[in-house]
C-alpha cells in the first residue's frame, strides 16, 4: 500500500480541495510525515513569485532528504509551473485542478504523468470529514472574473462559477451530523457566488441556517461591491460569526484605479462603518509598495486607515508576479526597504484598533478551541481573535462561552 502525504501550501481554497484530494485516494495510507512517504502531493500556491519560488525550494529539500519520493504537483501552481518542473525532472507527476477527484487513479500510476486538465471544471465530491480540523472549511465557488492588475489567479483558475448549492448542502449537513459546528465559506472570489446560476450568497446563507448542527457559519474574503442590502440584512442573524474580511487592497483611489481594483474609497468607508455599527470586527487585505505608491500616494493612505473601522489586516509588501499587468509597470517603482517601512506602520495601526477592540468585547465570547496541549488550548472567537484556553480538561473541539477575558497584547487568554 502506498504511503501518501499532503503538503499545502496558500489560502483556504487550497486547504479543501486537499481534503477533497484525501477522501479520494483509494487504496493509500495518509501518513503525517513526508519522510515516511512514497509519495508527496504538493498542493501548491502561485499567487506570487515568492510563492512558486516556495514551492520549488520544497520540492527540492525534500528530494534531498528522500531522493526515491514521488512528487506530484497539483493546486495553482500545476498551471503556471507545472509543465517546466515536469520537463525538469523535478516532480514525477503533474496534476490540475480538474483532475483531482481522479487522484487515485493517478496515485496508481507508475510512469511519469502530465494530465493539467481544463478550467471549466466544478467539484461534485461531497467530503465528509476533514482531518485534524475542528472547523470545516466549504469551498462554494470557483475562480474569478476580475482582472487586478497584480493577480494571476483567474489564469490559473479560471472563470467565476458556482458549485451547486444541493451539492454545498448536503456536504455541511453530513459534517454536522459528524460533529462540526463552524463552516468556512472560501472560494476564489467568494462573494460571486450564485450569479452564474441565478442564485445569491444571501440565499446560500439562509438555506446553511436551516441545517440542524451549524452553529456558526464564517465568511471567508468578500469584495466591497460584493456585500449588498440582501447581505447586509443577514448581519444581525445569530449564526454569522461577527467578523467580515473585505478586501480593500489600498486606500488611495489613485492606487485602486492602478491596481484595476472596482472598489473606491468613498464608497468603502461607508460600507465599514455601517459593518461596524452592526457589531462587526473587521479585516482588510492591503497591498503595500505596488508600483505608484509613491509619497504622495502612502500618505493619502495611510491617513484614511484611521478613520476605518479595522481590526485584522493582511497586509502584504507587493511581490512581482510574471504574466501580471503589474509585473511589466516600469514607473513609480517603490523601493523594498520603504515598503517594509510602510507595511509596519500599517501593521502597527491596526494592531492598536484591534487590541482596543478586544478590551471593548471581551464578554460572551463564543470560542471554538481547535487544538492545544500542555494545558493551553487555542481557538477563535466570533470576532476572529486569537484565544489561549488554560484547563486541566481536554478542551480540543469544544466550545465554550467565556466572560471577563484577560486581553493581552497579541491575544486574549483565560483560566476555565
């Protein structure tokens, strides 16, 4: 029997379709080490040079480690790199993103293969479990029709398309009933959900509400013009966590227009505010020394960060990606010590707002420990924020209502 190990890499699309990868892998044992493996499926990421970069240096420390293991390719990484690793030698397999629910059929595979199939394609695998996870992560859509001028990943990924939204169901409801409480909605544009098919997230949402067991459905990345009045009319629902990531990426209109992005601020701040009011936390991706950023840009910026009603950032200095529209920009570039300047006074801003945050909720706290030993256990609450559980008790998995949290400077804590 073969032994197979899955090393991820990026976001949380990439985190569910490797549990779609394992609940397919017939007749293999998953093993927890890559150093007791025949085979490595890498599920890789490619959203930046960096990250392929990443990729390929894992590749090869692990060939150098156990230079008999397959390698196989899959994720994002399988359509932008994968045809040069393959003709190099370094990985024994190739697979893309459609091809996936076939993995064990290529698991048994013994001549090198390349099969990156199409971008059309929609999972219909239905997973039941997800190993060493105590939330459940759903992916409910596929790919992307923006066109940011930084962003490979509609290449890579292809056209927004909905997943069904019986399929989506009936997969939250066998999760339930297999213990799990909080759903993960992700996907590659999330909040395109439904148009394709003339549905809506909203509806997706009430019909998630519906299913005995679900006690807390969390929203992954949603693009400002994405949240409308149906969205907004669910804020107050007890089942939605109380915290929304909206992807701004700047907050210069100038830098948005550069960027292709089809948010403006004036719009965005309205938006965050009324989000705010609601009783949401709220988190941000930002971009940090794209090329245009100069002075004048950071410092319209950054000034409007303080009038946002921020609490989570990630935040990230820009890294060139070939085959982008940004890659080939010539002016305006900005300097990667400066960038790391601006990116800690970012970082440094909305840490303040969210440690003040935390002191102003720090009661009925909803928490879910994930994992934990030695006594201390670690979870989220419904705002997001870091916890520390400190017990005698086995806590892992559960739930647990907490008052009077201790806030400290990167997480709340507390004796239970």
């Amino acid at each position: 029997m073969k032994k197979v190990y899955f090393k991820t890499f990026g976001c949380r699309t990439n985190q569910f379709d490797t549990q779609v990868m394992i609940s397919k892998i017939g007749a293999c044992q998953i093993v927890q080490d890559e150093l007791d493996s025949d085979v490595v499926v890498v599920n890789s990421c490619t959203v930046t040079n960096g990250a392929d970069s990443s990729v390929r240096q894992y590749i090869a420390s692990l060939k150098r480690k156990n230079k008999d293991v397959k390698v196989i390719l899959a994720g994002c990484g399988s359509h932008s790199k994968g045809e040069e690793l393959f003709d190099d030698g370094a990985v024994f397999g190739v697979m893309g993103h459609s091809e996936k629910e076939k993995i064990g059929e290529l698991l048994s595979r013994e001549e090198r293969f390349y099969e990156i199939g199409d971008l059309n394609h929609i999972d219909t695998t239905v997973v039941e479990n997800f190993i060493g996870k105590s939330r459940a992560f759903i992916k409910i859509q596929e790919g992307c029709d923006f066109e940011c001028s930084y962003c490979i990943i509609p290449s890579v990924r292809g056209k927004a398309r909905s997943h069904g939204i019986e399929t989506i169901l009936e997969q939250i409801r066998l999760l339930a009933s297999n213990g799990f409480g909080e759903f993960v909605l992700t996907g590659t544009n999330m909040g395109s959900y439904g148009r394709d098919i003339g549905l809506s997230l909203a509806t997706l949402l009430k019909k998630i509400s519906y299913i005995r067991g679900v006690r807390r459905v969390r929203l992954g990345s949603l693009e400002p013009i994405q949240i409308d009045s149906e969205m907004m009319e669910l804020l107050n629902e007890p089942w939605m966590a109380r915290h929304l990531h909206i992807a701004l990426q700047h907050t210069s209109d100038s830098m948005l227009k550069i960027m292709n992005r089809r948010n403006k601020f004036s719009e965005d701040v309205r938006l965050l505010e009324k989000i705010s009011n609601a009783g949401y936390a709220i988190g941000t991706d930002f971009i940090v020394g794209h090329p245009g950023e100069g002075e004048v840009e950071w410092s319209e910026a950054i000034g409007k960060i303080a009038d946002l009603p921020l609490t989570h950032i990630h935040a990230f200095t820009y890294s060139k990606r070939d085959g982008t529209s940004s890659a080939v920009m010539k002016n305006g570039i900005v300097n990667g010590t400066i960038a790391k300047v601006r990116h800690l006074e970012l970082t440094n801003i909305i840490k303040d707002k969210n440690l003040i945050f935390r002191k102003n909720n720090r009661q009925n706290l909803d928490i879910l420990l994930e994992s934990g030993k030695d006594g201390t256990y670690k979870g989220y609450d419904q705002y997001y924020n870091a916890v520390d559980v400190q017990s005698d008790d086995d806590l892992r998995g559960n739930w647990i209502i907490a008052d009077c949290m201790e806030v400290r400077d990167e997480k709340n804590w507390l004796k239970y």
